[in-house]
C-alpha cells in the first residue's frame, strides 16, 4: 500500500501559505480557530469513542456537542455532513480545509489498515506533546521578556529624567566631569533619538523577516543561525527532532511505508535543514541505501539517533524504536528547557544589576569633587 502525495496541491483557502518559518515552534499555531489543544482533545475523544464501539456519525455528533464554541460545532457538522454523504473521513477532512496534510493523511492511512483508533490516538499524543513543549518553553521565556522590559522601562526614566538634574548640577560648577560621566550624559542627551533608531531597525528587520520569509535561500540561512545560538540552538535541533521521531512513529506503527512516512513527515515539519535532507534520504532510499546511511550525511541528525535506527533496521523494529526515541528526546527537550529557564534568571540580574550600577557609578562619581569644592 502505498500513497502518492507528490502531486498534492493546496485549496483556494490553505492552512498556510506558503512555508512558515523556521520559528514555527515558538508560536502559537492556530488554525481558522482549531489550536493544538483542540485538535488534541478532538483526536483523543474520537479515539475513544471508536475504540467503544460507537459509529462514526454518532461519535462526531457526540464530539459536536462537547464543543463549547459555535465555530468548533459548525466545522465538526460539515465534517459529519460529508460523511453521511458518502465521503471517507479522510475526504472530509481535507475537504474542510482546516487541516494539514500530515493529519488527513496520517488518518487514511489508518483508515485503510483498520488502524484508525491507534492513529487518532497517536495524533492526540503528538498535539499534546507539541501543546506541552509549546506552554514549557512560553513560561521559560515568560520572566525574562517581563524583567528586560522592566530594566528597559528604569533604564528610561534614569536618563530621561535622573541623569538630566544631575547633569544640570555638574555644569553649574564647571568643573571637568570623568569619562564615563560625558558617556551617560550624552547617551542620556540622544537617548530619545537612539531609542526611535532601535525601533526602527526593529521594524525593519521583522518586515524583512516577513517578506523573505519563504524564500528557500533565508530560511536556510536562517536555520543555519538559529542552530548556531548558544544554549537554544541545541535546543531547536531536539525539539524538531523529538517532531520527526514522533511523526515516523506515528505513521510506521500504522504499516505506512517508509518513503510516503518521510514524505508526509516532510510536508508537516516545516524546518529547512529537516525538508532538506529528507529530499536527498528519500533519494538514498530509492538507490538502495539504508536509511541509517542516509541520515549520517545529515548533522542535523545525532549520532545516538543514528545508531539507533541502524539497530532497528537490523532487527526491523523502526516503529518501537522511533516511539522510544521520541520519549527520549521529549524528557531531554524539558530538562533542556528548564536549564534555560535557570540560566536566564540568574544572568538577567547581573545584566539589571550592572546596567543600574553603571549609572549610578557615572553619577555619584564627580559628587566626591563637588564635596571639595564645596568644603573649600
């Protein structure tokens, strides 16, 4: 069996247009209203439901009415109108145009291998594993986007309105004022000029971003950075791969041959470096080569996870051992996770305490000249 997607071409009304960015994992990922935790939800009822014995209209009405939002009840209704039509479930989702590929397919393959239980079930897993992954990494970052707003918002007032009256003071005196001195007070001179820069080139970059977005030349380049950043580059890498061995897990446990799982898989993690090799592995495949070969050309590939595919290709155990991996690499990825959030805390307050420090070193610095003069 055996599913050509290759000629697959969007609705008038996709999902996405065109390919995301490479930061798709730190954004919320809402479809027409249908988030991750719906769908996750959505697919561990249904699953349920199947597995009771309960048919496929009953099941969806049951699910419609659960549905607390009118938007949610309305998409489920056209869903089960197009199966009472005569439409597998597989049409009717791709139909409704809410969907991604990796879903609709994944779900005809269970479909035809009478599989369909465990595949909804897989899917609520991978949604809430992405749900989970997503609300760790927002709370990680969370506290140091409030505290280096907060340290923008001090740093403001201390030179906008502290370091001015001091300024003031210094030159009634006359007196030569030291290096670090002239610096704040001229950074505190230019600071509203300085600060209209910075946006300004904020807004250029985010509108560059936005426009080049889907050139295939960026998103590589973009890869290639992100990759690089310390701490969060190793980060990216696990996340997308805890992504891919979910996926392949998903799609081989339900008998989906190896090159149309790589094929879907390719079409729902939407990472360059990822879509990229998986282009020329597929090729390997095709030429004879063993999978394992084929993702050692790759760096974006681990040794660990290398060897363990090569170990289940000898024993032909590919679905068990991409499950494990995947659990594996998700426990890695949160303690990852939460090492970042530790690291940041303490580095934000040396950076607060610093940024502070030097200010008021720059102002209280010529009081001690001011003191003599005054005496004398």
């Amino acid at each position: 069996m055996s599913i050509n997607i290759s000629t697959y071409k969007t609705r008038e009304k996709p999902v996405s247009q065109g390919k995301p960015s490479d930061l798709g994992f730190l954004k919320m990922e809402l479809n027409h209203g249908f988030s991750d935790k719906n769908r996750t939800e959505f697919y561990k009822e249904f699953a349920t439901l199947l597995t009771s014995g309960v048919d496929f209209r009953k099941a969806l009405e049951i699910l419609k009415n659960q549905q607390k939002k009118k938007v949610h009840q309305r998409l489920i209704g056209d869903i089960t109108a197009s199966i009472i039509r005569g439409k597998s479930l597989f049409e009717a989702l791709k139909d409704s145009g809410k969907f991604t590929p990796y879903e609709y397919f994944s779900i005809k393959i269970g479909e035809e291998t009478r599989k369909l239980g465990e595949v909804l079930a897989g899917l609520s897993q991978y949604f809430d594993r992405k749900v989970k992954m997503r609300r760790q990494i927002v709370s990680v970052l969370t506290y140091p986007a409030f505290v280096l707003a907060l340290t923008f918002g001090v740093l403001y007032f201390m030179l906008r309105f502290v370091v001015p009256m001091f300024s003031t003071v210094f030159k009634q005196f006359g007196k030569e004022l030291p290096s670090l001195t002239k610096k704040i007070i001229l950074l505190s001179e230019n600071f509203s000029t300085i600060t209209l820069v910075f946006i300004g080139v904020l807004v250029c970059l985010i509108g560059g971003h936005l426009f080049f977005k889907n050139k295939e030349g960026y998103r590589a380049r973009q890869a290639w950075v992100l990759l690089r950043i310390p701490f969060f580059g190793k980060l990216t890498q696990k996340i997308y791969i805890t992504r891919f061995c979910q996926s392949l897990s998903l799609l081989l446990g339900a008998k989906t041959p190896l090159i149309t799982s790589l094929d879907l898989v390719q079409k729902m993690i939407l990472f360059h470096p990822l879509e990229s090799s998986l282009k020329e592995i597929k090729a390997d495949i095709g030429k004879g080569v063993l999978f394992s070969a084929g993702l050692e050309k790759h760096s974006i590939y681990d040794f660990k996870l290398v060897s363990m595919v090569r170990v289940a290709e000898q024993i032909n155990k590919l679905d068990e051992m991409f499950e494990r991996l995947a659990l594996q690499y998700d426990e890695e990825t949160q303690h990852q996770t939460k090492m970042i959030g530790v690291v940041l805390e303490p580095m934000i307050i040396v950076i607060i305490g610093s940024i502070v420090g030097v200010v008021l070193i720059a102002m209280y610095s010529p009081m001690f000249d001011l003191s003599k003069i005054l005496q004398n």
